[in-house]
C-alpha cells in the first residue's frame, strides 16, 4: 500500500467501520477514476429526477391547455434525458466495475503478500480452509463494496433530486409524505445491526465448512484406507446444516424490510393522494400538474430507497466477511531483525553457538528448549537424537527463525541471527524436510525453485549431484515432465532425490535435514543417502536422525530429552559411555552384550523404540 496523504487521512476519518476505512484507502489510489464516477453518476441521478418536473408541463400545458408546442418540447426533453441517462448510466457501471476490480484485486494481492510474510506460527494457529475463504471469498468481498457504494451513491443523489422537488410543489405536502421516512430509517437501523451480526457468524461457519472440506479432500487417502467415507459425509452434512441455518437465519431478517417497507410507502401515497386533492379541490392552491409532478417524484423515489435499502442491508452483511479479511492484515509481520542497525550477513560460516537458548510457543506454558548449549564449527554434521517430542524439530525449527527463541541467542560468527536481516539470512539455510512437498509444475521449475535466474545447465548439474538426473531423463519430457499436485506423479524416493537437487543449486553454508530417508524402500534410501553424503560435503549440517545408520559418522550427536541436552560425542564416544545412545543403538541393531539384559530387551524392545526414535 502507497503512504496517504494528510488529506485522504481526513476523508477516512469520516468512516467508522475499519472495512470501509481499508477500502477507502485502497480506493483513493484512484482518485480521478472516482470522481469520474461521482460526477457521471451524479448526471445518471439527476437525468432519473427529469420526469418529476416534465409531468407538471405534461398535464398543465399539455393536456389542459391543448399546447402542442408544448408536447413536443416535453417529448424532446424526455427522450434526451433518457438518451443522456443510459450514456453516463453506462460509463458510470463499467468505470465502477473497472475500480471495484482493480480494488479487489489489490486487496487480494495485499492479503497474499501479507500472509506469505507472517510467521510460521500463524499458520499452526489458524486452519488453512479457513485462510483460503478469507483470501479467495472473503477478499472479493472486500472489494465488493466499491460496487455497493457506487450504487448507493447513485440512488443517493436520485433520492435527493427528487425531494428537491417535492419541497418545491409544495413545502406541508412534502412534510406530510416524508412523516413515513423517520420510521422506515429507524427500521433500517434495527435490522442492520441484525443482518450485520448475522452475517459474521454466517461467514466465520462457512470458514469453518471450507476449512472441513480442505481436510476431508487432503486426507482422503486415510479416509478410504479407515473406510470411513460415511462417517464424514455424515459429518459433513452436520456442518453444512450448521451454515444453512446461518445463512436462513440471515435471509429470513432481511425478508421482513422489504413488506415493511411497501406497507409505510402506501400509508405515504394515501396521505399526499388526500391532502393534495384537497388543496386542489377545495383551496384550489394547487394545480393538477402540481400533484402529479409530487406523486410522480415520490413513484421516482420509491426503486432508489428500495435500491438503497437492499445494498445497505448487503452492505451491513458483507462488512463482518471483509473484517475476517482486515484480520489477517492487521496481524504483525514476520520481524526482519531486532535492533536499529541490521548487520551483514556472513559471506563465510566460521561456527554456530547455542547459548542458553530457552523456547517456548506462544499458546503454550512449558518451555520446548531449556538452557540449550551447544558450540558448532564450520563444516561440522550434527546430529539430533532423541525421543518423539525431545525438541528435536523445535531446535532447527529456530535455526532459519521460523520462531524467534524465548530467551538465550543463536550467533553466527558471533553476530545474533535475530539482528541480520530475515530475507538475506535465509539464503544461507538448505532445507531438506522428511516429507517433500513439490510445487505444480516441471521437474525443472522445482529443482531451481530456491534460487533466481536459474540456468538449465545449473538445474541439470544439480539434478546430477542428487543422483536424479538418470530418472528424470528417463522420464518422456525429461525435466518438462509435469510432476502433479504435491509431486503426486512421482515415486517417494524420486521427490526427495528433486528436495535435495532444489538445496543444491542454493548452494547454502548451513544444511537441515530431516531424516529424508527414514520412508523410502532399499534401493531408493541408498541413492537418496549418496545424495545427501554430496550435499553435506563442505556444510554446516545438522540432521535429525531416526536412523542411527545415516549418522555413525556425524561429527557431534547431541542426544535430547524434554528439551534439554542428555549427551553430547560421536558415535564411538556415546557408546563407550554407556548412557541413552548405546540403549538406542543396541535396540536398533541388537547388539547387547550384557546377558542379564537380554529378557529386559526383549520385552521392552518396541516400547523403547517407541521412546527413543
């Protein structure tokens, strides 16, 4: 979003809503488009008000005196309002049109961008249906609105016209119709306040059903596997029910405006029909064009206070959809760094320190981490180790600061990676996760994903580091060959050869590594396994292990346990201290001289496994 001026600032001020604040900000970008609108729906307006005057000379003059010059010159003047009004009508609807669109999708593209650069923990707090209905659902509401103000506007300015000129025939009748006006106000403000409340719950429970569905379709292998489609369909037409009723609920408040509405306008007619027959009749103040010039004004009026009417209602339903999308807008970015001064990223990783790192997330009371401690130098491979919920993730979860840590620092080169800055720091950090996620596309838009300006003969190379080049020319469009949804076209051990070819052509100094192999059959670890040994040559590596076998040979195993570091060697050093990490090997490989202990083993093995891996 472009700064605002102090000018605009003030003309914001006027609206109390914060979603039609945030549309009025976006709006302001097109100014001079607006009021091109304004003014050809103002000309719109006032050409709809003509026939309110014409029909007094169309009654007077016309038909009473016989004036035939006359007639023409009301005939003329109808058909060029007319032909005026359905120009500018025009020109109005597809400038408004153009606005709301381009409105809507910069609020599309603002939300987008917003959403990319909030925290990780954003999205473990929040359902990704629900932000797919904010973004997709939510956001063209949002720019809905333009379309409903610029409606209004216009029957606005109609209204306005034609009280002109019902004040002007006659000053006590246009009091005595508008005596309806102060109820139908106070009506509208009633159920406004009801659609309003209505419309919120309405959209936070489709939220919910977009949500439900998101996850029903992505785990619909499990589903079939349990062969439990009937339980979520059943389910699923409870929550659907749920948004009905929602929905009903809110058709049924603003079913009751329009009779309402039809009832007092009737009670209006009357009144002005007697009063002014009177006046006619009996005083003889007024003449017959008079009175059909008032009711032909207040016939005028009835489609724009109905118009108006039905898009406030729209308008009152739409807000609470486009405030869930201000929500997310409003949540504060992933912070870039701490402190004034950003400090430079180092071209050469010399070492890493944990130092007395605590973590704990925010929706939770227990620290993850508790005075963490440890000294890595350039080049060196770690390896993490330890029971489900030992820290594990948490820790290099810190490292590319998808967290901030509670207390303590994480420095590189003695610099905090908190003061670099976020975008450049991260371009030093590979990641190769346990479950890849490929993007739709080629196998070669995802090899060269991570890095810009990519080469063909760079992506190629990369492939051939990660020993994915002969499969992928195999393959009939070699690397043009589409890989699907999340990689679907493509085997396990094939996706996590393409996760390591994208880390590589990074060229990154720091290296994680999430067990890539931990799910793949025989021959596909093996080739896998050669590619990570080609990945980690010359990097800071740290890798969580379930396989003792992928990291006999790490520099540094760090063995966790409830957050905290238990033991700390290599592979030869733990197993000669006799502690948590020979127990785990000797499960993994059977391996167990103690004799006393072979029964113990044996009737602990997977509870141990369970524990420990």
């Amino acid at each position: 979003m472009e700064k605002i001026n102090e000018l605009d600032r003030k003309i914001m001020g006027f609206f109390k809503n914060k979603s039609l604040k945030t549309f009025l900000k976006y709006s302001l970008k097109y100014k001079t488009a607006m009021l091109g609108v304004i003014l050809l729906s103002t000309v719109t307006s006032l050409m709809s008000a003509v026939p309110a005057w014409l029909s007094k000379y169309l009654i007077d003059d016309v038909l009473v005196k016989k004036n035939a010059k006359m007639m023409m010159i009301v005939i003329g003047a109808i058909f060029a309002s007319t032909i005026l009004k359905v120009i500018t009508n025009y020109f109005a609807d597809i400038s408004s049109g153009y606005i709301t669109e381009k409105i809507r999708r910069d609020i599309k593209i603002d939300v987008f961008s917003h959403l990319q650069r909030l925290p990780i923990a954003y999205f473990k707090q929040n359902k990704l249906g629900d932000l797919m209905a904010r973004l997709s659902g939510d956001s063209t509401t949002l720019g809905r609105i333009g379309f409903m103000l610029f409606d209004m506007l216009k029957e606005f300015v109609t209204v306005v016209a034609l009280l002109f000129r019902m004040f002007q025939v006659d000053f006590v009748l246009a009091l005595i119709s508008l005596t309806v006006l102060p109820a139908i106000l106070s009506m509208v403000k009633k159920y406004t306040k009801k659609i309003r409340k209505s419309g919120r719950v309405r959209q936070d429970t489709v939220g919910d059903v977009t949500a439900f569905v998101q996850e029903a379709l992505s785990g619909i292998s499990v589903i079939k596997g349990f062969n439990r489609s009937d339980k979520i369909i059943d389910k699923y037409m409870d929550v659907t029910q749920e948004e009905f009723d929602k929905i009903y609920k809110t058709t049924k408040i603003k079913a009751k405006i329009s009779p309402i509405n039809e009832v007092l306008a009737t009670i209006m007619i009357l009144l002005v029909a007697g009063y002014g027959g009177y006046q006619i009749i009996v005083v003889q103040s007024m003449t017959p064009g008079d009175l059909i010039s008032f009711i032909t004004a207040i016939g005028l009026m009835q489609q724009p206070l109905k118009t108006l009417i039905k898009r406030n209602s729209e308008l009152q339903e739409a807000l609470p959809s486009a405030d869930r999308v201000i929500e997310i807008l409003d949540v504060e970015l992933e912070p870039d760094h701490i402190g004034e001064d950003v400090k430079e990223v180092p071209e050469t990783i010399e070492k890493i320190d944990f130092n007395n790192v605590d973590f704990k997330y925010d929706d939770g009371d227990e620290k993850v981490l508790k005075n963490f401690n440890l000294n890595v130098k350039a080049g060196e491979v770690v390896a993490l180790v330890g029971k489900s919920g030992s820290g594990k993730t948490t820790l290099v979860n810190l490292l590319p600061r998808y967290y901030d840590i509670t207390s303590g620092s994480i420095k590189i080169n003695d610099i905090d990676i908190r003061e670099m800055s976020l975008q450049k720091y991260r371009n030093h950090i590979g990641i190769v996760p346990q479950e890849t996620f490929l993007f739709s596309g080629t196998i070669g838009e995802n090899i060269g994903f991570g890095k810009d300006n990519v080469s063909k003969d760079e992506i190629i190379n990369a492939a051939k580091m990660a020993n994915a080049y002969n499969f992928i020319m195999e393959l009939p469009n070699q690397f043009e060959t589409e890989v699907g949804e999340r990689g679907v076209l493509l085997s396990g051990g094939q996706k996590q050869r393409l996760a390591i070819a994208r880390a590589l052509i990074q060229n990154p100094s720091i290296m994680i590594l999430d067990e890539a192999t931990s799910a793949l059959d025989t021959e596909s670890e093996r080739l896998v396994q050669e590619a990570l040994d080609t990945l980690m040559k010359g990097r800071t590596t740290f890798v969580i292990a379930h396989r003792l076998s992928t990291i006999i040979n790490a520099d540094k195993i760090v063995v966790m346990e409830n957050g905290e570091i238990k033991e700390v060697g290599t592979h030869q050093k733990l197993l000669e201290n006799n502690g948590i990490y020979r127990k785990l090997y000797e499960i993994q490989f059977g391996k167990i001289e103690p004799i006393e202990t072979v029964d113990l083993i044996e009737n602990q093995k997977l509870e141990e496994l369970e524990q420990y891996i």
